[in-house]
C-alpha cells in the first residue's frame, strides 16, 4: 500500500480572520449556511486530478477539510464535472462534510 500524503497550500483563511494557514480551500466558517469558495475548491479539485494522474486511484480521503476536499472532488467526478483517468473506488472521510451541497 502506497500512502500519499499532500501538505494543502498556504491562504488567507476567513474563518479563522483572514490569517494564512495551510488550507485546501478558503471558508467563511464551518456550518450550514458558510459560503463556499468554489474557484479554491476547484483549484483544489484539478491538484487531485493531476495527483491522480501518476498515482494508483484505488481510494481518495482526508481528515477535516481533507475530507470536504475529497468528498467534493468525488461528487465532481461522479456527475461527470471532473475527469480522471482512472475510476475511483474508495472514498474516505473523517470529520468531514461535504461542500456545495446545496
């Protein structure tokens, strides 16, 4: 088994007051009714997708926004939004939820 790990990219992050701090995406806060950056969420889906590209798709997950990362990226590719080479099999997520849900 082959562990990949990524660091998320420094950003200002609003939730925590606009502070940098390593972040897949930027958030207004962790509820139902945050706003969802969608163009950092994107930006986050195409780094899986070049990750993807090189690497064996037998599972994607994170922890917290890990997770929200990895479970938007999975919806995108299920809808058909965002295309991989390969067909992922396993999704995981810890403490997570899942963005633009609605």
């Amino acid at each position: 088994v082959k562990w990949i790990c990524p660091t998320a990219p420094t950003r200002p992050v609003n939730y925590l007051g606009g502070i940098q701090a390593t972040a897949w995406f930027d958030a207004t806060g962790i509820s139902e009714n945050m706003t969802d950056d969608m163009v950092s969420l994107n930006s986050t889906a195409g780094f899986v997708v070049n990750l993807l590209k090189d690497e064996p798709s037998n599972g994607l997950g994170g922890i917290g926004m890990g997770a929200a990362a990895a479970l938007y990226f999975s919806t995108s590719h299920i809808t058909g939004w965002e295309q991989t080479i390969r067909r992922l099999r396993t999704i995981v997520g810890i403490n997570g939820w899942l963005p633009a849900w609605r």
